[in-house]
C-alpha cells in the first residue's frame, strides 16, 4: 500500500514564510478542516495516512514536502532556502531513516522539495527563489549514480517549481507556462491551465488518482475532460500561504 506522510497545520501556520503573496488572515480552525479533509481524500485514493505532529510549533511544518524529498532508493534532506525552516529538518530524517538510506545537501547549496518534480528517471529542479544552482547540482551528484537526470528549470513568479508545473501522467503535463519555462518539457504533452486559476497546475496524484483543488473548477473539468479520475477538496487557507496540494504530503512505499 502507498503510505502518505502529512502533519498536522501549525496554530501559528499565518507566521508563515511568504515570497510571491502578500500576508492574509488564516483561519486556522478552517484550514485545519481542510487538512482533515485533505487527509480523507488520500485515504480515499486507496493509501495510508500517517499524521506528524512533532514540528507543530513551526509555522510551516504542514509543508512537510519541502524538508525530504523520497525516492524508491534513498531520501534526500534538503538545506531548505529560508533559514526559519530548517529546524523541521531533525523530525523528517529521524523518520525516514527508519526506511531509507538518508543523505544530506549542506549550505551554502539550497534546495527544497517543493522544487523537485519526479517522472520516471528524470528529476526537474526548480531554479527559484528557494533552490539555487548548487542545490541542483548537489542533488544530482547524490541520484546520478541510481541512474537518474537531473534537468534545471527556471522559475519566476512563483515559490517552487510544482507551483506551475505537476505531471498527470509520465507523459502528460499540467502547467502555466507564465511560471515555468516550458521549453524543458518539450518531450511532454502539455495541459496549459486557464489563465484565471494560475494555481491550478498543482495537483497530487495518488494511486491512479489525480488530485486537485475544489478552489480551480475549470482546471478541473481539463482534466476530467482528458480521462482521468479526479477527486477534489477545498484547501484555499494553505494558498493563502503560497501552498498547493503537493505541499502538505509525501507518499512513498515502505520497504
């Protein structure tokens, strides 16, 4: 069975670091509704949740994609591009060294989960206010040898990567070209999202379930359009704090 990592919103979760947005009121009693839902809608997807607590006094510590990024073979803790975030580092590695093999990116190379979009053996890195090129290249040097390629992508306008950019398929692309430099997916068929919903390209896809937020109703009815199966929730208090659905869960297998 996939297992899903998520953790429980912060009451401090409006702390949170912001790039692109300005500060908003969050309702956290609302936004941790929506985890709760956010959760049942995995468990729906035919996967486990298990539930963090540890970092709850850490604003961002909901975002729990961003500290590891997990691969079938080792997991990887990042360096984190804003120096408020990196004490959620110490909970991730203690739980993931239970089940992977862990390596570490150290400063002054930065990197974040949010950046690193996975589609088979090619890893796309985000170039972006939070992951710089030595980042990129440490990430690379730590997965070639388990035969992967790791491709640069430039990002502007947004906080990571999978902001604008997540994969429907291993062939098949959901984007806003407006954030990410389409030219790199070339190989890929590309699913331009309305201008109008410009968070709609992230989605999570569980199973053989394609994830989405209740808050992009034309970006939705794309993708239902093409055949997929679409399950929804409501997750507006976390885009308040520039967040997507790919942010707040990390699914992998147990070994």
């Amino acid at each position: 069975m996939l297992n899903v990592i998520t953790h429980l919103p912060s009451p401090s979760l409006e702390q949170c670091e912001l790039t692109f947005l300005n500060t908003k009121a969050i309702d956290i009693k609302k936004a941790q509704k929506e985890h709760q839902n956010y959760q049942t809608m995995i468990e729906s997807c035919d996967a486990k949740v298990i539930t963090l607590e540890q970092n709850i006094d850490l604003p961002d510590s909901v975002f729990v994609e961003d500290p590891i990024i997990v691969f079938d073979e080792i997991a990887v803790l990042t360096s984190m591009g804003v120096e408020s975030r990196r004490k959620e580092s110490e909970v991730m590695e203690m739980f993931f060294k239970k089940h992977r093999e862990v390596k570490k990116i150290e400063l002054p190379a930065k990197i974040e989960g949010g950046d690193v979009l996975k589609i088979g053996k090619r890893i796309f890195v985000g170039k972006s206010t939070r992951t710089n090129a030595q980042g990129i290249r440490a990430l690379r040097e730590i997965m070639s040898p388990y035969g992967y390629e790791v491709i640069s992508v430039k990002v502007s306008g947004c906080l990571h990567l999978k902001t604008g950019c997540t994969a429907l398929d291993e062939k098949t692309l959901l984007i806003n070209p407006s954030w990410v430099d389409s030219k790199v997916f070339s190989g890929f068929s590309q699913i331009v999202i309305p201008k109008e919903e410009p968070f709609g390209a992230n989605i999570l896809k569980i199973n053989d379930t394609i994830c989405m937020n209740s808050a992009f109703p034309k970006t939705i009815e794309i993708v239902k359009s093409l055949g997929y199966k679409v399950k929804s929730t409501d997750i507006t208090e976390f885009v308040k704090a520039e967040a997507g659905l790919t942010c707040m869960s990390i699914p992998f297998i147990i070994k």
